[in-house]
C-alpha cells in the first residue's frame, strides 16, 4: 500500500486526537516535529495541526490553556531509543524531568516541553 492509501484506523474506543496547551504554537510545532519527526500542516481554520508518524493520531497546540505540568493523565510517546530521544529533547528546548531507568526493567523516562507539558518516552525492550 502506498503512503498515500494510509489512513487512521477509524474505530470505536481509539484516542485520536490531542489538544496540547503552548506557549508559543510554531515553538512547540517544530519542538515535535525536530523531536519525534511529526508532520505538521495548516487546517483550513488557519490553526497549526499535527500528524504522528504513523498517521494514527492527530492534534493540535492550542494557547490560553494551562499545561499540563504535574503527573495526572500522562501520555508516553513510543521511540526506538529513549538515549538518542532525551538526547533530541535537550537540544531543542525541553527538559528531562525523570530520566531511565526509575520505572525498570520498563525502558521509560520524561520530559516536559518548551510549554511545559510534561510526557512520557517509551522504549520497546528488545
């Protein structure tokens, strides 16, 4: 199948979209984009979206919202090195707020983003 013919599972019960708070929309864009490689588009509204890398989940960064900062509902993003992705993180403007290893044998850690949101890094162990 072409990428072109890809398209999100539409399905009962599947997350699908995230609305995540910014400070500054095309800071926090690019932030994804560099970190985990998201693809970002203009909707017709003008607003700023985003697509994961597998075209399953999309979003977009809304402003005037609080971020979410302090661990209640945490969303972890799955990478194929959670080294080389804090690593990624660091050099564009988030912090690491757990590093590897508190949540072993798991391989996780979290960051927050240049708004502050605070997320999780998800490793497979192979």
């Amino acid at each position: 199948m072409a990428e072109s013919d890809k398209h999100p599972t539409l399905r009962n019960g599947k997350i699908c979209y995230l609305e995540m708070p910014a400070s500054d929309i095309k800071t926090s864009a690019n932030f994804y984009k560099e970190v985990f490689g998201w693809n970002t588009r203009t909707r017709g509204d003008g607003a700023i979206a985003f697509d994961d890398t597998v075209g399953e989940v999309s979003g977009t960064w809304v402003l005037g919202r609080k971020p979410m900062n302090e661990v209640g509902l945490l969303v972890y993003i799955m990478v194929d090195s959670v080294a080389a992705t804090i690593d990624a993180v660091v050099a564009n403007g988030g912090k690491i707020v757990q590093p590897i290893g508190a949540d072993a044998p798991e391989i996780t850690a979290r960051f927050s983003d240049p708004a502050g949101n605070v997320l999780g890094l998800y490793q497979e162990r192979g």
